[in-house]
C-alpha cells in the first residue's frame, strides 16, 4: 500500500474515476501477416480505412453497415464570432479529446473561473484517491508480471538426471567398471554475448528503371556529323608502337586549334616607345656631334689666333733688332 500523500495539490483529472485497469486496445496484424485476421469490430479498423488484401466485406467507421446510419455528411457549424467551423471534418468521431485546429488556440487569453477555481478539500482527496488506486495498478501489473518471470525461470530448471554407465569391455583401454554419471544443466552466463550469427540477407532486385523516351531517330547533315565527330587522341608524349603521326595531328592534339590568337595593344605601344627611343637618342647624338664640331672650330681658331701673335711678335722682334744694327 501506497503512502499517503503530504502534500495535496490539484491533479489534471487525467485518469477516469473508478477506471480499472484495461487490457491493450485491438490492434491489426501488421502487413503480410493477416491471412487469417477478419476485421469485425470499429477498432480493428484503428481509425483507418479498409484493408485490401483481405478479402471479406469490411465496413470501417460504421460505413456501410446495414442497419447503420452513414454519419459522413457533417452539419455546417459557427463558432462564437460567426464564422463557419470548417475543422468540424477533423473534430468528427473524435469524442472529447481535444483538437486545436487554428492559430487562435495557440495564443493566450483569459481562462473560465471554473478552470482556474482552486479545487475543494473533497475534490483534492478524491483525485488523490483515484491517482493513489492508479499507479497501484501499475505497480502490481508490473510487480506480478515479474513474479510470474521468475516462477516460469524456475520451473524451466530441470533436476539432475542420474545415468548408470557400463563402458564395453572390449573397447581399448576400458577398465570395465561401472559408474554412475549426474547430469546437469549447464549454468548459462547472462552477460555471454549471443551466439547467434547476423547473416546478411542479399537485396531483393529492385523496381524497373522508368523508360527513358527518346526522341524519334533521324539523319544527320554533314555538319552536323562534322561537329561531333571526336578526333582520335593523339599523345605528345608517348608513342609505343611507333606510330608515324603527321605532325598537323600532333599539332591538334595540343590543343592549338582551340585557342584564339590575339595580338595585345601592349605591343603596338612598345614599339612606339622604342620608335620615340630611338629618335631621342638620334637627335641627342646630332646635338652632340654639333656641340664637338663647334668646340674643335674655336680651339683650331684659337690656335691660329695664338700663331699670328707669335709670327707678328716675332716680326716686331726682327724688325727692331735690325734697327739696332
């Protein structure tokens, strides 16, 4: 038995009162496993539709039956603000549980004084009850479940077998005593690693490729053939076989053809500037040559000056040195 609570706090009424434990909800075989499952009752179907590969008349939801009353046309409905409850499809068969099918039950607004009251002395101790007479139902279904383990583990273990054993005396090496053998079941280890093998199985084949439509054959121009025929590779490179290669293949194979030969305007312009070069330097050396040209002009006339000083110098020196004779 259960303690009793200490504390008593208000309990979401999750649990139905006086609920007994109830057994697994119906549930159908899973797929290729119902050869021999015949769906009667609404739960067999498990909210769903019917099953195709069973073969018998099937009636799910109700739907059909004789005798049954089709409730698949469901009544135009308004909510509180005047507009039409289009989730009412949704909300059909459901019961009470709730469903939230817009935004406006997402967002928060004012709760019912009845929802948000504080729940009465009496009202605590009844959904104490109830919870206390729940979760111990649980526990006795699980505690005799693992009683009922361990008793069938039991009785599983068998009692040691005694076997009289005579060896034959004309075995080599028999001593020809008799004895008796206990036999045993042999303890088995529970963290021993399963000795089974896990075999891959080979892939089943897989669904046909879808067909691939093609357009309806027709024939090539010659240009057309001309731009996809691939020439043969040709190596630079190697040549095992010693192959003569015309030398426009060898060409070809480089890739030659396929680049676009261009001049850059960088060229266009050097050679101007070794043109403009040139002339500067020309004209430089003419100014050069000039400037010497003029340079040995006034030495050889400064020569000469200095020449016809030294002959009138000279002249005077003759003429006064007859005087004084």
């Amino acid at each position: 038995v259960l303690p009793a609570p200490t504390r008593q706090e208000a309990i979401q009424d999750a649990i139905a009162p006086d609920a007994a434990p109830v057994g697994p909800p119906r549930r159908a075989p899973p797929y290729l496993r119902r050869a021999s499952f015949v769906p009667r009752a609404v739960e067999d179907f498990d909210d769903g539709g019917a099953f195709p590969e069973v073969h018998v008349v099937q009636y799910p939801l109700d739907m059909g039956r004789p005798g049954k009353r089709s409730s698949a046309v469901v009544a135009v409905d308004v909510d509180d603000r005047g507009q039409v409850r289009f989730d009412a499809v949704v909300r059909q068969g459901r019961g009470d549980r709730r469903t939230f099918t817009s935004l406006r039950d997402a967002t928060e607004r004012a709760a019912d004084e009845d929802v948000t009251a504080e729940a009465t002395p009496d009202e605590e101790r009844e959904t104490a009850e109830r919870t206390m007479a729940a979760l111990g139902a649980v526990i006795e279904a699980k505690t005799s479940k693992a009683t009922h383990m361990a008793s069938a583990r039991a009785n599983q273990e068998k009692e040691p077998e005694y076997i009289r054993y005579t060896p034959n005396p004309e075995a080599p090496g028999a001593t020809g005593q008799q004895r008796v053998i206990r036999m045993v079941e042999a303890q088995v280890d529970p963290m021993e690693p399963p000795k089974h093998q896990h075999r891959k199985v080979p892939r089943a084949p897989p669904s046909p490729p879808a067909p691939v439509l093609h357009s309806p054959p027709r024939e090539l121009s010659a240009a057309e053939r001309q731009a996809w025929k691939i020439p043969p590779v040709v190596s630079n490179w190697k040549n095992q076989k010693g192959f003569v290669v015309p030398l426009d293949k060898r060409v070809g194979a480089d890739g030659r053809g396929l680049m676009e030969m261009t001049v850059s305007n960088k060229f266009a312009a050097f050679s101007e500037a070794i043109l403009v070069a040139e002339r500067k330097a020309a004209e430089e050396l003419r100014l050069r040559r000039e400037i010497r040209k003029k340079i040995a002009v006034q030495e050889k006339e400064r020569q000469e000056e200095s020449l016809r000083e030294l002959a009138s110098k000279a002249r005077i020196e003759r003429i006064a040195r007859e005087q004084r004779e």
